[in-house]
C-alpha cells in the first residue's frame, strides 16, 4: 500500500504537463510533414492565439468583456517592426521590449477602463479597437500607411545564429512562445484564483473584506497587456509583414470570439479556439472561395449551441462523463455521499 | 382551498430539499410555515409559485389543479408571490412596480390603497428599485404580490427588515386578507411570531413537513439545526475545532485595562468560543 | 497536392476578392479571366488549364493564406488576379520567393523596400497601371479646362486614395495648376467610415473651385456621386478617376452621374475589333451591364499567360514561365494595344478620357478622347 | 445625564462624557458633519457620530430613516458628499472601502451576499486574505461558530438566506476588524441561529467597537450599551439603551404597533 | 453662421436618420439586454428588399416600407427563436450568436442580391433638392426626418409611457418576477425582437435611398448604432435620439471644422461620453 502511493503521484505530476507538451509535439510533427503549407499557415496563427489568450485573460479573469487588447498587441507589433527594420534582429529582445510596450499601453488603457464594467467597458473598448487602427493609419512614420509595412528582417534567436526564416524553425520557436507564453499566464492566474474569481463576483462583498478591486483588475489588465504585446513581436516573426488593418476591429473581434468559444475562464481554451477559427476560415473555406464568412458563421452558431461554456467546458464535461462511467464500473461500491458529488 | 399531495423538490435532481411534502389548507386563513434556516421554507414556496419544477406531486388550488403550470400561467391563476430576498426591478420605480401589475378583477388592492398601506413608499414613487432602503423594498416586494389580487399569496419572510412598527401592519394586513378570501401562506424563521401570526402552523424540519399541535411549534423546530440535506454532513468528516474554556476567554485583560464592559454577558452555558485570531487585538497597520 | 491528372495541364491560381468590401471587383475580374478561359475552350498556350481559385477577402490577412494555400498545396506555376493593393504588396514576397510570377490584373502598390533594398520585381507583372496614373493622364485636360481656376481634390483616407489623388494634384500644380483646398493639399475623407458627403462638399464649395477632382469606388463612389448633385457644388463640373463612374456602381448612381468626366485606361464604348469581340463574348456570356476595366485588365491576364504558355517547352515551371510573360511583347487588347515597360513590367497604355451619358435605356462611360500614353517613353 | 432630544440642544455630543470622544478620536471611529442626499432628498445628516473601543451602539430607526447610509459611509462603501470622517486619529474621508477594511473597519450587509463560484469556506478565506497567518484553522473555526461547518464545501450560492447572513458575519469577522458595523444581523434568523447570534456578538473581544443596526429590539437589548435613534436621517434621540428604550417618541415612532391595524383598508 | 446652417440641419437630419436605424437596437440592447450584433444585418436586408420593390412610384415605395418592415420583422422572430436557448448565458454568447448569424445572413444577402451597391427609385417628388435658406437640400433627407420624428415618439410614448415598455425593462431585470405577475417572459422577450427587426427592417426601407446598400451596410450601421445607443443610455428613446444627433453633428460640422481629426472625432466623442459619464447605465452593474 505505502509502496503504491508515490507512483500515482508521480503520474499526476506527468499527466500535468501532458497538456502544455501537447501542442509542442503538434508542432514538432506538423514541421517534419513535407508539406510546406502547413508549418507557415499554423505558425500564422499562433499570434491571434496568443492574443486570444490576453483577451481571455480580461475576460475572464478580470470579468472585463474586451475588444482593446489590439491596442498592446499593435504597440508589441510596431515595437518589434521598427526594432527589426533598424537592425536590432534578435527575438529575445523583441519578446521584451514588446512586452514591455503592451503592459506600458494596457496599463494606460487600462486606467480608464478598469473603472468601468460590462457593456460599457465592451464599448469603451470597442472605440479603443477602432482608435488603434485608426493612428496606425494616420501615423505613417510608423506604419507606412494604409498598405502597412512589408519585408521586416527577421529576427535571430541569438547573436550568430541564422535568421529565423524557414517555416519549420519559425513554427516550433512561434509555438515554443505561445505555449511558454500561456503557461506563463495559467500559472499566474492559478495562483490567483480565488482572488479574482471573488472580486469578480462580488465586488461589494471584496472591497468591504479588503480587496482593492480596481487594482486587481488593472494589473491583470496590465500582465495581459504584456502578453498581447508578445502576441504582437509574434505576429511580425511569423508574418514579416503587418498592415493597420491587423491591429483593428476585425483581429479584435475574432480574438474576443474565440475567447468565448473556448471558453473565457480558460486561455488555453481561447488560444486552441483561436486555431479553429483561423482553421476554418483559411483553410476549410479555401476549398470553397468566397464563403469563408459563412463557415465562420455556422462555426459560432454551432459553437454557442454545442459548446455551452466553451470548449473547456466540454472537455470537463467530457471528462466528468468518462469519470462517472467508470465510478459505476468499479467493482466495490463507493459510499453513497462521496458518489453524489462526484 | 389548497390542497398539496406528495410534493418533492430541489435546486437540483439528485438531491431534493423538499421531501414528499403533503398538507391541506381547507379555508381561506393565515398559515405559517417555520422551520430552521436552510430547512427549504423558501424552496417548497417557490416550487409552489412555480419557479422550480417539483420532481414529483400535485397541486390543487380551490379544485382546480395547477401541478406543473409554468409560474406565469400559477400568477393568473391567482397565486402570488412576495419572495425573500426582495427580487424588485431596479429600472422600474416604485409607482410602476404597482402599475406594471394587472389584477384579473378590480375588487382587489389598488395603487392607492397600497400606498395608504405604507406610507414610506408613497413618499418614494418616484424612486427606482435599488434605490430603497431594505425596509422599503420589502415592504415594496409585498405591495406588490398584493396587487395581483391574488387567490393565494405566498410570503417568505414578509417581515424581515422591518420596524416592528411596519410589521405589525404588514400581519395585519396579512391577517384581514382571509375576508377577502384570500389564503395566505408564509414562511417565518420564528415560532413565536408564527404562532401570533397564523390561523394553523407547519413546521418544515429537513424538507418534511409536520403538522404540530397548536402552540408547541417550538417543540419542532426549536433544536433542529441540520443542513436540510441531511446526507451532507455525513461526508464532512471535518472534526470541530476544539472548544476552548470560556475561561481562558481574554476578555477579561480589558476590563482589567479599564474598558467598559460590554452590552451584556457572555451567555456561559452556551458553547460559543471565539476563535483566537479575534480574541487578541488585531496589530494596527 | 500533385500534378493535375492531364500531364499537359497548368495550374493557375486566381486570386480575387469574393467575400467582403471588394467582392465586386472581385466577383468581375473572376468573370474577365473565365471569359478568356471559355472563349478559348479552356486552353491557354495550347495547355489545358487547370484554374484554382481563391478568396482574398478584405485584405492580407485573408489573402495571404489563400496565396500560400495556392502556392504550396495547389501548386499553381502563375498567380493572377489580386485586387487590393496592400494584398500585393505582401504576395510578392511569398510568390517571388518561389520563383511563381505573379500577374497582377488590379491594384499596383508602390512596393515597400525589402531591408532597406527595393523589391526584386523579376516576378511580378501587371495588366493594369499604377495607382497614381489616371491622375497624372487627366490632369492636363483639367487644366485646359480651368484656365486659371482653382480645382478642389478631395478623396478617401488611404493608400488608394492617397496615391490616386497624388497623381493628380502633383501634375495639376506642376503644370502651374491651382488646387482650391485652403491648405493646398487635398482633402481626405475617412475611409470606409465616411458616408455622408453633404458637409464636405458644402464646405468644398465655399473656396469656390472652377472643377473637382475625385477618386472614390464601390459604396463611397455611389454616395459621393448622389450627394454631390444635391449639394451647393452640383453645377460644378466633376472630375474623377474611372472608377468613380466604373460598373455597377454607376446603376446605382443613376441620372446623378451624369456628365462626370473621368479617366481610365479602357471604355465599353471603345471601337477596336478587340473590344468589339470582347464586348459580344461578355454579353454573350449573360452579363447585362457593360464590361469593366477590372474584367477586362483579367481578361488581358488570361491573354498575357496564353501567349507566354505558348512560349514556353515541355513542363511549365515557375521561372521558364515568368520569361516567356517577358517576351510576350505587344498585347492586343480590347483596350487598345499594349506592351510591357521593360524593368517595371506593368503596361505602357493609352489612357482615355470618358463621360457618363446615357446609351440608350443605360448609362455608360462614353469615350470622349484620348488623353495621353503611360508611362511615357 | 440623561435622554436628550436633538432639537432641545444645537450640538450633542454623541458619548457620555468628553474623555470619550477624545478617546473616540485618538483610537476610534468619528465622523462629524455627515450629509447626504439623493435627488436633493435628504437621507442622512448627522452633526457627529462617534464609536470607541469597547462600545456597543446601536442605531435604531424606523424603514429608511438612513441607518445602513450611515454605515456604507462609515465603511465608505459609499463616499461622503459632505462631512469628515477620522480613524484613529487620521482622516479617512477620501479612503474607499477596502482601504477601510484593510485598516479594521468590517462589516455586514443588510442583504447579505456570497461570493458566487467560490465555497462556503472560500468566502470566509477572502474575509481573512490579508490575516493570512493561518490560513485554513481560522475559517474553520469561524465556520464553526456560524454554525456552517457541515456546508464548508459546497458552493456558497446554495446556501439559504438566513445561513447567508451567518456567512456575512463570519467573513467580516474573519477580517479581524476592530470596529465591527453590522447591518440588521439577527433579520431573518430562526430562534436557533438567534441564539447563536446573540452568543456571538456577546463574546465579541472588548476592544472591537460595534455599531449594530437593528429592528430586532430583543437583539438590541441584549446587545447595546448605548443607543441613536434616525428618523429622517437626523438624530432623534441619543442615550444610554435603557432611556431609550423607555422614551414614547421612539416607542411611537418605531416600536409601538399598536395602532398598525388602521392602515390596511379592507 | 450660414457656414454651420446646412451642417447644422445636415448634422440634425442625418442624425434623426441614424436615429432610425438606432431604434431597433435600443429596443432590442437597451431595452431588451439582447446584444443583437445582427441588427445591422437585418437593415440591410430591410435595404435590400425596399432596394428590389421600389420602381419610382409612390405605390411601390409604400410596397417596399411595407416588404422591409415585414422582413425585418421576421428576422426578428428568427432571432428571437435563436436567442430563446441563451437565457441566463450572457452578453458574451449572445453577441457570438448574433455575430455568426450576422456573417451568415450577409453571406446570404450577397448570394441572392449581389455584391453590388443598390438604392432604390424614388418617386420624383422626393428625388429632388429644396432650396432652404439659398442652399440646395435634399428633399428625401427631410422625408426621413419627419419619418425619424414619427417613429421616434411613437418609440418613446410606447417604452416610456406604456405598460409594455415596463414590462419590457422589468423582464430584463428580473424576468422571474415578470411571470409572477402573470406574464409569460418569454413572449416579451419575442416581441421585442420581432419589433426590433420591424424596425429594423423599416430603417433599411427609410435609409437605403439615400446611403444605398450593399455589403459594408450592415457592419457600418451596426456600430453607428451602437454607438448611439451606448451613449444614449440603454433603453432611453430620448437619449438616443440626442446621441444620434450628436452622432450626426459631429459627424457633420465636427468633420469640416476639424478635418484633420475627422477620423478620430466619433469614437474618441463617445469614449469621452462613456468616461465622464457619473451615472452607470440603467440595467446596467457598475
Ligand atoms: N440555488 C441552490 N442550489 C442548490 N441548493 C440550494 C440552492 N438554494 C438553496 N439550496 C439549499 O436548499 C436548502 C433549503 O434552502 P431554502 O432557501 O429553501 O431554506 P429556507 O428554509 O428558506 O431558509 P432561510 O430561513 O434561511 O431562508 C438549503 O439547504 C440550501 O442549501
Ligand atoms: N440611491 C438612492 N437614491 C435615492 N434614494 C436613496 C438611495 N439610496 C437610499 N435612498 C433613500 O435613502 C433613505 C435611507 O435609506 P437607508 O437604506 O439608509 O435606510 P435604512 O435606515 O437602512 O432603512 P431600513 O431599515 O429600511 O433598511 C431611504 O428612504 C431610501 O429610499
Ligand atoms: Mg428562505
Ligand atoms: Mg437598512
């Protein structure tokens, strides 16, 4: 009995990073496919799942429904863009300086909107969505217009070592980033919890125990700022390229989408949803020109009705159901209080 | 009058908080309900009303049988419901609480008898929903079940938050609705006030109820405090902290510092014991 | 993936708008490249073709999964179509790269340097013009037309607009023209946002301008051209860049429209025997309104790839490809004949003045006169 | 000294004697000049106010006479439109409620809520977040007290009204506050839990100040030492409990029932 | 002064017209808590049939109103069967709903009518210009203003003054307490979006002649209109209409005394409402 016990825990401990090695070994495999299609469509995704990710880290955790997390993710990617193209090639400090420049401009962003919730805040930061788009366009120093930038050098993981522009490596380093990236902000969500899930639920009841609310929510604001920055320096490494258009409404709109698909209370969830979208509308609709909005439209209808919760839900249901079969095929009968429960 | 067979309900399938209930009013009257809190007085008047479906049961309202109505078709055949917890329209101001309402027949309370009936709310007419002290929107939520003019008006708690001025308005107002041939059933966390209250008392003892004999509901309710699903506990095999002699109690270093003594005495047959972290003061920031 | 069935089969890739904003566009230069397609009993160059579409929709964002999907799954030895400028400028990489020539039949960016180098454009070639060309081909008309008057520009807040009213505004004052805008620049309007011109017309019409000149498309071209003839400016003469007035948008302007002159490099109403067949075959193929300058630009493509496949031996790849569109020469065109320019492989054409009258029961951009040749030589 | 009425003096002094508001100043809770208004209605306007260590005030009043205004002020759950408010000797005015809380400043709701998605023992662990010396005993224990333990894990949206109200208590108890505002604690309760309320509330430690709003007169008897009577947001009366209790302008404004019948018109 | 009369009128009429494609959401959103991101959808579709019926008579522009509204009005009611299941599940799902059917729908609207701009013929009498004040002005704008000011009381005297528009605000806060006084939330629920689609449809029919239609109408009117609606106040007929001509204003005399912002002036205006407003938004928490 005592010899068995450790054993189980060592399984736990695997079967927790079974998850996050998941998409790593994705990764790995689809870049020894042949086919070079895939490695550059799915490293072009990885950017708006890393923003899904900042997005449901608002949503989610600060319970603050948001379109603006474009704005940290279009000063990552303008931060990362001019950086390359003055010469500064190395990814390490475009990954900083990006995220910098995200929790810099969230953090400013997030002044105003903290202080507000709901719709309101959906509002406000609609018109911070619009406005980013906006000054990307208007200040063309920096984004050189309408047509955007095009030919960013690529960067170079360390000093000496070739550019970063082959679609394999580019795809295992974009993955590399998103998931350290998300499990970064798992990790940091885990650990805060029962704090965010409280002032999130009962801001009266929080403050009157203690709780700053507003500053809770303005660094979770701000840390998810750094990540959509990150997003950013990812969208030029796997793009090169970046237009206003990238930075607006539309990326904003998606990412929020597929924050919910995936359920808002799960990053991880809003970055595997964020592939779907972008699977079904630039792949599965490729084969059929011209459609793309309708797919992506029955993809969010059949989403609401099929995935109550988003698809972290379902998978807990799922596992919650697999559990219960196997509850009732065991052999020696659990006591009754511990089965309802269960 | 009402008449309620078998009656079995809960927030969830698996586990029901009220448990094969059955009890007939025969007349128009008062009938209270008490019970311990968490007993599921608010539960068996909600299913009644019904905004939670009974897994098993029926429901007869003066022969007509209302098991399994949705709670929009239960408030046109006459049942009200002033519910705990105040549930008002915050968009809505007072006067249109009482206005939005359509009594089937004119006999009932109108808007002006209502606001006769209590006096704060007319001085708020003009105030939404939220904007009510507690007492206000209690007294709000029962003016406005009455308007309904309903047949059967369920109360949960009707008294709560009010000056015991209002209350006493509010029972007697309670009290004359059986003239109007109205059948009132409410839920009261008091034995006492119960027993002034109500015509005839049931007392609700986890999910079940039991008819007591007049005057000893105290007998019935008086010591049960069990979370109504008793399975509960049964799994929570937490043991209790331990008790700590009350005179170890460190109350006693403040009065010897020259403090006033509090209100009144601790109560020493009673096992309560603070636990350490508020019997020492608190550092200041 | 793999070789198409027919072993003397190409693969050519279309890409074009058929979803969003510029679905019309799109939707046009589709049917221009299947008119030369079917008209030729769906052989270019002798080779069966083998036409895989895609969808840009409203940008790069779409597009450039779309070209990938083109270039690495479908394998496509020539790209075609592409109606938005910015959409070119971040295929080009992608098709330069793979050594594909990419033939342009819309949009013609001004392409952004590449690491401080300009763009290799040994693989990309269009059928259509650079942006700023209408403007700089009308500009001299207009100025013979005002004399000494002012002109007000006023177009839509981007790189389109901005390039095309450029063109303009740089020759007009080059050739001692003078704008009417306060600041003598022109005036943007925010873009897609705008839909109400009233107020910057009115204003407009303040400074007094002796004509204006103009550049919208699609849905702000509808508008602009409906409210200007409900504005104080409405007997003021228009000028403006074809695609103001060009296809269906012209419909939808009705009587409003007419009298605008503009510049474009084609007209429905041109008398070549080009045009004439190509005007048949388009009404033939059950199209009711006349063929526009985005079909026809396509259907040029088409025309282009069927004298270079001609060209080239044995299997079509992506570089033998590219020199024979190198060598394909003069072009006879329903636009009038056109060659290549030689370095930055985009046409040396005729461009035409046109105005919106009424052709029978329709309206239509009527050939007024040829204006001049471009790039000049 | 004896009950006074407001309108008899211009300023009365909230305490008995002078040393207490001194002492009220240095280590208590005090507010002086409190105004507000909705819509130009007054709903609290309170010359001085003032809570010690060790006191037991109650503030008793008929429906919307503005005690829960006054104690969201206090807390600064709501901000004061007019007045001062001094903690311990330092201005508090412009600090917001978790400010307060963090300084000892508890409280209850008249409406008790839960926070939902956390358990029962979650809420009392929030209640105590920055005591975090021990983390799960004390909530337990003050579980324990409540009477809650059997509900400790389940979530704390299922638990009904009355034993809401016994998590409120625990959760700003589990704050460790030194002055203690509670709203209406024993509305709602069964004879039982009443009991245990009153238990609770008497075995509080001596140095917690606890204003106690309350119609239940059982509860302020049992409870307070001194009482304010509101009506109309003003102070009506202000005293030792048993003058209070025994003045017939409060028994008429707020306890009598008897004439309560004339009211319901038939 | 002359120089800001035209705009000034422009700004109010333009307004009153973007007060009408507003009002079906305020009565769905503000009213109803509904996030209808398919609002601008079933415009233009209100559009598109309008576009397709009226010939340039005075009969057939009747014929159109009337097709439009009825199509909006049963857009609604798909909507109002969709969103039924959603109850309880946030603005979240339903603006993930409404957005696909809005994708799907526009996707549908380009398979039957066509990607092309279309407006309608308007009988002569109102496809002309008005001199007002020596300028001309379109006569058709000053139609859909009286039509605005039509619409617009009869929407206020309905959800302010009425029974209905009480118990639409009472559902939205409450709906279980609705049905305990013995109405069905769920037919409230269904009425409001059948009329908001109503009207819905109706703007479509009212605006198409004079901005047209095509596929950039939907995404366009959709965030004009919730623009208005935001900053009007949820619910609040007056505070939209003031906010749409507002909106119109600055989208009139704003652009041409500030052309150099023009492009930041209606978001940066609304953000800035949003910010200093005190009071939170009715029905709204926080
Ligand atoms: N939403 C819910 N989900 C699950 N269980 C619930 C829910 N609401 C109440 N319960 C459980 O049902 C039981 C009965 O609750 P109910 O509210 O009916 O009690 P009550 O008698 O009205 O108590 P009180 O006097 O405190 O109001 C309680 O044990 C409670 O835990
Ligand atoms: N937001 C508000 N807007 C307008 N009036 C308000 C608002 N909040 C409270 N009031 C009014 O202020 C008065 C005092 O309210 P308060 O909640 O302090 O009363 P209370 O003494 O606690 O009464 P109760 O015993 O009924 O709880 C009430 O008449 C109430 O209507
Ligand atoms: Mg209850
Ligand atoms: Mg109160």
């Amino acid at each position: 009995m005592t010899a068995r016990l450790p054993l189980p825990h060592r399984w736990d401990d695997l079967r927790r990073w079974v998850p996050w090695l998941l998409p790593l070994g994705a990764a790995t495999t689809l870049a020894a496919a042949s086919d070079g299609y895939w490695p550059a469509t799915v490293a072009r995704m990885l950017p708006l799942a890393l923003l899904a990710v900042s997005v449901a880290t608002v949503t989610g955790a600060a319970g603050l429904p948001t379109l603006g997390q474009v704005a940290p993710y279009a000063a990552g990617a303008y931060t990362t863009a001019r950086l390359a193209m003055a010469g500064h090639t190395l990814a390490p400090v475009h990954l900083t300086a990006a995220a910098l420049a995200g929790a810099f401009t969230a953090g400013l962003l997030g002044m105003l909107l903290v202080r507000h919730r709901g719709t309101v805040v959906l509002m406000l930061s609609l018109a911070v969505a619009e406005l980013t788009t906006i000054t990307a366009t208007q200040w063309r120093t920096v984004s050189g217009g309408t047509d955007g930038l095009a030919g960013i050098p690529a960067p170079h993981l360390l000093p000496g070592t070739p550019p970063l522009t082959a679609d394999r490596p580019v795809l295992l380093y974009a993955t590399a980033v998103t998931v350290a990236a998300t499990a970064a902000t798992m990790l940091l969500l885990h650990r805060h919890h029962l704090l965010l899930t409280a002032v999130r639920g009962n801001e009266t009841r929080a403050a009157a125990s203690g709780h700053p609310v507003t500053t809770y929510l303005w660094l979770v604001h701000t840390g998810a700022g750094a990540i959509a920055g990150t997003a950013g320096a990812l969208l030029i490494h796997t793009h090169r390229w970046i237009t206003p258009a990238d930075v607006g409404f539309d990326t904003a709109a998606l990412a929020l989408l597929a924050a919910v698909i995936g359920g808002t209370h799960s990053p991880p969830g809003a970055a595997v949803a964020a592939v779907l979208v972008l699977g079904v509308r630039d792949v599965a609709a490729a084969d059929w020109p011209g459609h793309a909005p309708l797919l992506l439209g029955a993809l969010f209808v059949a989403a609401v009705y099929l995935l109550p919760g988003g698809l972290t839900a379902a998978l807990t249901r799922l596992r919650a159901e697999i559990r219960r079969v196997r509850a009732t095929r065991r052999p020696e009968p659990l006591p009754a209080a511990s089965r309802r429960t269960s | 009058m009402l008449h309620v067979r078998d009656l079995t309900a809960g927030h969830r399938p698996d586990t029901p908080v009220v448990r094969s209930v059955s009890f007939h009013l025969p007349t128009p009257g008062v009938y209270a309900i008490v019970g311990a809190n968490g007993a599921g007085k608010t539960t068996l008047l909600h299913t009644l009303a019904g905004h939670l479906r009974a897994t098993t049961g029926q429901v007869h309202l003066g022969g007509r049988d209302l098991t399994g109505l949705l709670p929009h078709h239960l408030a046109r055949a006459g049942v009200a419901l002033a519910p705990q917890g105040r549930r008002l329209w915050p968009s809505l101001t007072v006067r249109d609480h009482l206005t939005v309402t359509r009594p089937a027949t004119d006999d009932g309370f109108n808007v002006d008898d209502l606001f006769d009936l209590f006096p704060p709310l007319a001085a708020r007419r003009r105030h939404h929903g939220h904007q009510l002290s507690g007492g206000e929107q209690q007294m709000l939520t029962i003016a406005r079940a009455l308007r309904t003019n309903p047949r059967l008006l369920l109360a949960d708690e009707p008294t709560e938050g009010l000056s015991p001025r209002i209350a006493g308005q509010v029972i007697a107002v309670l009290r004359d609705l059986p003239d109007r041939g109205v059948t009132v059933l409410v839920a009261l966390p008091q034995a006492h006030t119960a027993t002034a209250v109500a015509d005839r008392v049931y007392a609700l003892n986890a999910g079940q109820l039991s008819d007591p004999p007049d005057g000893h509901v105290d007998l019935l309710v008086g010591d049960h405090r069990t979370p109504s699903n008793a399975h509960r506990s049964s799994h929570h095999a937490r043991p209790p902290p331990a008790r700590r002699a009350l005179a170890d109690h460190p109350r006693r270093e403040h009065h010897q510092a020259g403090d006033r003594s509090p209100g009144n005495a601790p109560n020493p047959t009673n096992g309560t014991t603070m636990p350490p972290c508020l019997t020492t003061e608190a550092n200041p920031r | 993936a793999g070789a198409p069935a027919d072993p003397d089969a190409v693969r050519i890739g279309l890409l074009v708008s058929l979803s969003g904003t510029y679905a019309t566009v799109g939707q046009d230069m589709q049917a221009g490249f299947r008119l030369y397609l079917d008209s030729h009993g769906g052989r270019l160059g002798g080779r069966k073709v083998d036409l895989v579409v895609g969808d840009e929709g409203d940008g790069p964002a779409t597009a450039v999964p779309a070209a990938q999907k083109l270039l690495e799954r479908d394998r496509v030895v020539a790209l075609t179509g592409l109606v938005g400028g910015a959409t070119v400028d971040k295929v080009q990489v992608l098709t330069t790269a793979r050594k594909v020539p990419l033939l342009g039949a819309n949009a013609r960016p001004a392409f952004t340097s590449e690491g401080g180098k300009p763009r290799d454009l040994t693989y990309t070639w269009h059928t259509s013009y650079n942006s700023d060309e209408p403007g700089i081909a009308i500009a001299d008309h207009v100025k013979s037309q005002v004399g000494d008057g002012a002109v007000y520009a006023i177009g839509p807040d981007y790189q389109g607009g901005w390039d095309e009213l450029r063109g303009f505004t740089d020759t007009f004052t080059r050739l001692g023209g003078k704008l009417a805008n306060p600041d003598g620049k022109a005036l943007f309007t925010p873009f897609p946002a705008t839909e109400n011109f009233l107020p910057y017309l009115n204003k407009a019409a303040e400074t007094k301008p002796e004509a204006v000149y103009t550049f919208y498309a699609g849905a702000a071209a509808v508008a602009f051209v409906k409210q200007y003839a409900q504005s104080d400016l409405k007997d003021v003469p228009l000028y403006a860049a074809g695609f103001l007035t060009e296809g269906s948008v012209l419909t939808a302007q009705g009587p409003a429209a007419t009298g605008i002159r503009n510049v474009l490099n084609y007209s429905p109403t041109l008398s070549n025997a080009a045009n004439q067949a190509f005007i048949a075959a388009w009404s033939a193929a059950g199209n009711s309104s006349p063929p526009t300058t985005f079909a026809m630009a396509s259907y040029d493509a088409a025309a282009v790839l069927d004298r270079a496949l001609a060209g080239v031996a044995g299997d079509v790849t992506g570089p033998k490809l590219n020199e024979a569109i190198g060598k394909v020469g003069r072009v006879t065109s329903p636009r009038g004949d056109w060659q290549f320019e030689p370095t930055e492989h985009r046409p040396v054409q005729r461009w035409y003045l046109r105005e919106v009258r009424a052709d029978g029961p329709v309206l239509s951009n009527v050939l007024v006169q040829d204006l001049t040749t471009l790039p000049a030589t | 000294m004896t009950t006074r009425h407001v309108d008899a003096v211009d300023h009365i002094p909230s305490r008995r004697d002078p040393a207490d508001i001194g002492r009220a100043h240095d280590t208590g809770l005090v507010a002086t000049g409190l105004y507000h208004a909705h819509q130009r209605l007054t709903v609290l306007d309170l010359d001085s106010f003032a809570i010690a260590p060790g006191d037991r005030h109650a503030v008793i009043g008929p429906n919307g006479a503005g005690k829960s205004t006054l104690l969201n002020l206090l807390a600064g759950s709501t901000r004061a439109q007019t007045g001062t408010i001094t903690y311990q000797g330092q201005t508090i005015t412009r600090r917001g409620a978790a400010w307060r809380a963090r300084a000892g400043i508890g409280r209850t709701f008249q409406h008790p809520t839960v926070y939902p998605g956390l358990t029962v023992l979650d809420c009392v662990r929030m209640g105590g977040w920055h005591h975090r010396r021990n983390p799960d005993r004390v909530p337990l224990e003050l579980l324990e007290l409540v009477g809650l333990t059997g509900h400790a894990d389940y979530p704390a949206t299922t638990l009904s009204h009355g034993h809401r109200r016994m998590l409120d208590l625990a959760v700003a108890l589990a704050g460790q506050p030194r002055v203690l505002l509670l709203d209406e604690p024993a509305a709602g309760l069964t004879d039982t839990d009443l009991t245990r309320l009153l238990d609770i509330l008497g075995t509080l430690p001596g140095w917690m100040a606890v204003i106690l709003v309350e119609h239940h007169m059982d509860v302020v008897a049992a409870l307070a030492d001194w009482i304010t009577v509101l009506h109309h947001g003003r102070r009506h009366l202000d005293g030792p409990a048993d003058h209070v209790r025994a003045d017939p302008t409060v028994r008429t404004l707020h306890l009598d029932s008897a004439e309560a019948g004339h009211a319901a018109r038939p | 002064m002359d120089t800001y009369l035209i705009p000034g009128l422009d700004g109010i009429a333009y307004g009153l017209l973007l007060a009408i494609a507003a009002a079906g959401l305020t009565l769905a959103f503000g009213a109803g808590g509904v996030l209808n991101l398919a609002h601008g959808t079933l415009i233009a579709a209100g559009g598109y049939v309008a576009a397709t019926t009226s010939t340039g008579t005075w009969p057939s522009l009747a014929a159109a109103v009337t097709a439009a509204t009825v199509v909006g009005a049963a857009g609604g009611g798909v909507l109002a069967a969709a969103t039924a299941r959603l109850r309880g599940r946030g603005h979240l799902d339903q603006a993930l709903l409404t957005f696909g059917i809005a994708l799907i729908g526009a996707d549908l609207l380009t398979t039957v009518f066509g990607a092309d701009i279309r407006r309608p013929r308007l009988p002569a009498a109102l496809d002309t210009t008005l001199t007002i004040a020596g300028h001309p002005y379109p006569a058709d704008r000053l139609a859909a203003l009286t039509a605005a000011v039509i619409i617009t009381t009869i929407g206020y005297a309905v959800l302010h003054r009425t029974r209905a528009g009480r118990l639409i605000r009472a559902t939205v806060d409450d709906r279980h307490m609705v049905a305990g006084i013995g109405v069905n939330p769920r037919a409230v629920d269904t009425t409001v979006l059948v009329v908001s689609g109503a009207l819905a449809g109706l703007a479509g029919a009212l605006c198409t002649p004079i901005l047209g239609v095509g596929p950039a109408t939907a995404p366009t009117t959709l965030l004009l209109s919730l623009v208005i609606v935001v900053c009007g106040g949820l619910g609040s007929v007056p505070g939209a209409v003031v906010a749409a001509i507002g909106v119109g204003l600055v989208q009139t005399i704003g652009v041409i005394t500030i052309p150099a912002l023009a492009p930041y002036l209606l978001l940066s205006a609304m953000a800035l409402l949003l910010l200093t407003r005190r009071r939170p938004l009715p029905g709204m928490p926080g």
